[in-house]
C-alpha cells in the first residue's frame, strides 16, 4: 500500500452544545473566506436552511460546506447540538480528520460538550478548542479552559489530544485570537490553527474504491444524495461500484456513478471524479443507505461503522377519526401518513418507523421528544392532518427479567429563589440530586439523574415554576432498573359535553371550573378538550350553551360577559399536557386535544375497567 496526503484538503467539524454558536461561526468562515460577493445580502445562520431551524434557531440536520483559504480547501460540516440530534454527530464524525469543540465562554461545559467530545475522543480524532462568545458580559474563559481540560481528563484523554489548542473567538464580530486578553481583527488565527494542527487526510490512490456513506439528502428532482468521504482510491463517474454494509453481510449490490459532485461554499459542484480526502455527495443510486460503503469491484470490502444510539421515546402517529377530520388537511388516508413516515427515514437515521396490527396506526421511535415534535411540525407544514398519542418512553428487559428504563442526566440553570420548588418537582418525578453549585449572576446549577419518562411533560410546568427563567438540558445516560410509577399530571380536563361552536355565555361559565384553551366561535365535538382543571378529575362542560331568553330585563344581567383570554397551547406544549387516555390531534390549521374515547359512557367504562385492572 502507497498511502498519500492531501495536503490541500483539510476535513473539519465543528461541533458543540446546542446554541454555543457554531452555525454563526460557519457564517463568519464562509464569509471571511470570499464565498460570498462583498455586496451580496447573506442570511444570519446561512446554514440552517429549513423553516424549523431557523424559527427556533437550532440546527437539525447536520451541513456540509467547503471554504479556501490560500492553497487548502477546507471541508466543514456544522452539526446539531441538540442531544435529540445527537444520531447525526456520531455519523458524521467518520466524515472528518478533526474537530472543532466550541464551548461559550460564559456557559462553560455542558450537557451535550460531553456528548459530541466524548465521541470525537473514541475515534481518536484531535481536537481544537474554540471558546466563543469571549466578549460576553460575565465571559470567564480562564475557568471554562479549566473546565474544558477537565472533561477531557475525565473522558480519558491520552496525552496528545490533552495537549490541544486554544482559540478565542466572538464568532458574532468575526474575530478570532490566540490569546485572551488579546482582541482579534480576523478569523485568521482559527483557519491557521485548523491547517497547523488537523491532519491532513491520507490513503492510498492505486486501492479500490471506498467511500462510506455518513450522510443521506434527499431531493424530490433526484431522489436520495449519499454524502462521505473518499477512503482510499478514485471514485468516478459512470464507474462500476458495488455497495457494501459493515453491519449487514448480505448487502451487496452492483451500481453506476452516474452523478458526482463536490462541495464549494454552498453549492454543489458536479464533477468528474475525485480523489482521497475528498468530500462528495453522490446522486442516482434509489437505495442508498447511512453507513453503506461503496467500493471498487475488484476489492469490495466495506468500512466499519458506528452503530447509531437506539431511540428511547416512542408515540403513536393514527389517522385522524375525530368528527372534524378531513376539513383542514390535505393527506389524511392511512397511506399517505405511512408513506410519509417512511419517507423520512431517508434522512433520519435515529427514528424508527413499524406497522401496528392496525392498519390505521403507526409507532414511530425517536431520540426524544423534540425529535418527535420536529417531524410533527414539519407533516403539517406539508398538509398532513393526524393524531398522536402521549410520548411514553422504551423499556428493555435485562438478563435477569428486570425491567429496565432510559436514564438521563439533567442540568438545570435556575434562578436561586426557585431552586427549591424545581428539586422538589424533579423528585417526585423520580430524579434523584446528584450535584447542586452556584453560578454566577444569582443562578444555581443542579445536576440530576432522572428517568426520561419524569422529564415527559415537564418543560411546561418547568417554565411556570421559574417564571420563565430557568433552563433545562438534558442527555441520555444508560438504560437503569425502572424506578416505580410517577404521575405525569395532576390536573384535569375540561371536556366538551357537545359538538358545535363555543359561545360567550358557555365560555364564561366553564371558566369558573378551570383554565380554557379555546375562545368564542371554535367549532368543538363531544370529548373534546376544550381546557384544564386543577382537580384531578376530567370535568365535562357546555360550551355551546346560549343563555335563556326572558322577558325580564336587569341592568347586571345584560352586562357584556367578561372571558379571561384562552391559553393557546404550542406544539410542544399540547405533547406534553396530553395524557395516556388522550390524542393530540393535529391539521395544518389546528392543534386540538381530545379524549381517545370520545363518548362519555364508554370512557366512564374504560376507565372502570382499567382501575379494577391496576387494583389487581
């Protein structure tokens, strides 16, 4: 074998927690490197593309980009930092010879830091710290490096990538340094520490052909576009290639080049061919999977591959049968949502889709519940109409038969005044305090480990109980022994007594029982969840109800009827009030929570039986 460097090429992530500015800090490489004209208007996060990402300002889907400077090419790709996203990191990491770790030098170490080092650490690959945000109101860079250094011993670290550099950044004013008393002009001092210090990629040109597959596109003109990196060899257009699959021995399939690009600045670029080193996205092979690798025929032999963390949280999706379905959607049919689903997993290598023995109801796995609540939202931006069930998590058996559940390990910033109403709440959820430390500007940090199923729900209750000011990163751990029933609410519902539209006057009265979420003129069906109620018991209301007409007249009467206004649930918000016995249903329009059982009698049934069933 003739190994050969690329030094021309650099392959580099950049990953880290969520919101520490990594998709910002792409912005500014792209645009310090001359991608874009000095005239052209560029969008703030150029890279979160989708509608989602840049509404909420988190990245999904990891990136891929490419940017010059002087003679190398610097191949880049942004990765999420949300641990929901977590099965695209592990991917992508395969991708690259480095990484870049980014840490906000006022947050410090997180949640998710731990996560994206710790599988950078296990391939081996170096590390460059950036610390951003450096000129941050109550920015602490010597104790965040101090912080960082730590989690690197504490990961095992061996001598090298302990001996990492530093870089200090405002990735807001595109400046960079070496130092941090010294303020930066550029972003010079990182593109020369990522030449200096990431290896330039190696193999051997005269090998067969070997690219592993880490990354699937899609597109509705060209179909699925695999991304990776060129191993070993050449890879060609209109060459023969056979897909191979570490992790599956039957996969072997002989396909065609017939489409090759490379990535420049945010375009892909078709090309001939390319080399080792190279980054490439491959078009108009329908089968493509992740982890796949396609190899030259005269040596197929396929790449090892990390298999992807296994979903923890599952829900149904169902076709929507309430008395409104069908009004406001566009695909509605039990095809149309299977097909959908399905289609995703094109892209989605962390979710799980399986058939039920109803034809009508699909279980969909996934990493957590924004996961789940991002292809939710995203199916009915596309005119999908549906319901879904509660989130419940997955348990696994052990050796022994013991039930086992998900774990994880839960930070959570909160103003002091506050902490002892959020340890209180998370203990009756089952979390169990591991570490409780005082941070500046009058917060507490309180570190948990606490079941997935306690924290379903409970970012609603979260933000009341700090007014809002609290905040809460959460990351998987292990699968533990399961730690007993918590009860996810212990408030009721107001359930809709009849179909029809809510008026004033039946608003009004419902109100004195609870908290509503709907106003005058919404159309309602019986066993519809029109509010909540803070007894624990369901409690049916008339909406609908008109008042009397007399033929009396009093001045207090006739006064205009005062409503408090309607608390109008988001998205999320709606996934974690429902409970076991309710669907959430979902139309392009609306977001409706109803009782899975919508006729009073057989509800009252259902709920006999079932506590005779836990009573036995």
């Amino acid at each position: 074998m003739s190994e050969t460097t690329r030094d021309e090429i650099r392959n580099v992530a950049i990953i880290a927690h969520v919101d520490h500015g990594k998709t910002t800090l792409v912005d500014c490489m792209l645009k310090q490197s001359g991608v874009f004209r000095e005239n052209q208007e560029v969008a703030e996060r150029v890279m979160d593309s989708n509608d989602i990402e840049r509404e909420r300002g988190i990245t999904i889907l990891s990136k891929n980009t490419a940017v010059k400077y002087g003679n190398t090419k610097i191949n880049i790709v942004d990765t999420p930092g949300h641990a929901d996203f977590g099965g695209e990191v592990e991917r992508i990491l395969k991708m690259v010879n480095g990484v870049v770790l980014l840490v906000d030098a006022f947050e410090g170490v997180m949640p998710q830091t731990k996560f994206v080092l710790m599988k950078a650490l296990s391939l081996k690959l170096p590390v460059i710290v950036c610390l951003n945000k450096i000129d941050r109101d109550g920015a602490r860079p010597a104790e965040v490096v101090d912080e960082v250094l730590e989690l690197f011993i504490n990961l095992g670290a061996d001598d090298d990538q302990l001996d990492c550099p530093f870089v200090y950044a405002s990735a807001k004013d595109g400046t960079a340094s070496l130092s941090p008393d010294e303020p930066g002009s550029d972003m010079k001092p990182l593109f020369e520490t990522i030449l200096n210090y990431i290896p330039a990629p190696k193999g051997d040109p005269d090998a067969a052909t070997q690219v592993l597959i880490s990354t699937i596109d899609y597109n509705e003109y060209v179909g699925r576009i695999g991304v990776g990196k060129v191993d070993n060899g050449f890879i060609r257009v209109n060459q023969e290639a056979v897909i191979l699959n570490h992790h599956n021995p039957d996969r072997n399939e002989k396909v065609k080049i017939s489409k090759l690009y490379e990535f420049d600045g945010l375009e892909k670029v078709e090309v001939k061919e390319a080399g080792i080193g190279s980054i490439v996205a491959i078009s108009g092979i329908s089968d493509l999977k992740i982890g796949d690798t396609l190899c030259g025929v005269e040596n197929p032999v396929a790449i090892p591959f990390q298999k992807i963390s296994e979903p923890t949280i599952a829900m149904n999706f169902l076709v929507n049968d309430s008395p409104l379905a069908g009004q406001e959607g566009k695909y509605v049919t039990s095809r149309h949502i299977r097909d959908r689903l399905y289609r995703e997993l094109n892209t989605d290598v962390s979710l799980r889709v399986e058939d039920t023995d109803s034809t009508d109801t699909f279980r969909v796995s996934g990493r957590g519940e924004l996961h789940l609540s991002v292809l939710i939202e995203n199916m009915r931006r596309e005119g999908y109409e549906f319901a879904v069930s509660k989130a419940e998590v997955i348990y696994k058996k052990d050796k022994n038969g013991k039930l086992l559940e998900p774990m994880e390990t839960a930070y959570v910033d909160v103003p002091d005044e506050y902490t002892g109403t959020v340890i209180s709440a998370l203990s009756e959820r089952k979390g169990e305090l591991l570490n409780m430390n005082s941070i500046s500007g009058g917060y507490t940090r309180l570190e948990f480990h606490i079941p997935s199923r306690g924290l379903i729900g409970y970012r609603g209750p979260f933000l009341t109980d700090t007014k809002g000011n609290g905040i809460i990163n959460t990351i998987f751990d292990d699968y533990g022994p399961y730690k007993g029933d918590i009860s996810y609410r212990t408030t009721g519902s107001l359930i809709a007594f009849e179909a029809g539209e809510a008026v004033t006057y039946g608003l009004f009265n419902a109100q004195e029982r609870g908290s509503l979420f709907i106003g005058p003129g919404t159309r309602v069906y019986s066993g519809m969840v029109i509010g909540s109620n803070p007894k624990s018991d369901d409690i049916e209301v008339n909406v609908c109800k008109t008042k009397h007409l007399t033929n009396t007249r009093t001045s207090s009467s006739d006064e205009a009827l005062r409503l408090t206004p309607p608390v109008i649930l988001s998205l999320e918000q709606a996934l974690d009030f429902i409970d076991t016995d309710e669907l959430l249903e979902v139309t392009p329009k609306s977001l409706r929570i109803r009782k899975r059982i919508l006729d009073p009698t057989l509800r009252k049934r259902a709920a006999i039986s079932a506590k005779m069933k836990a009573g036995s």
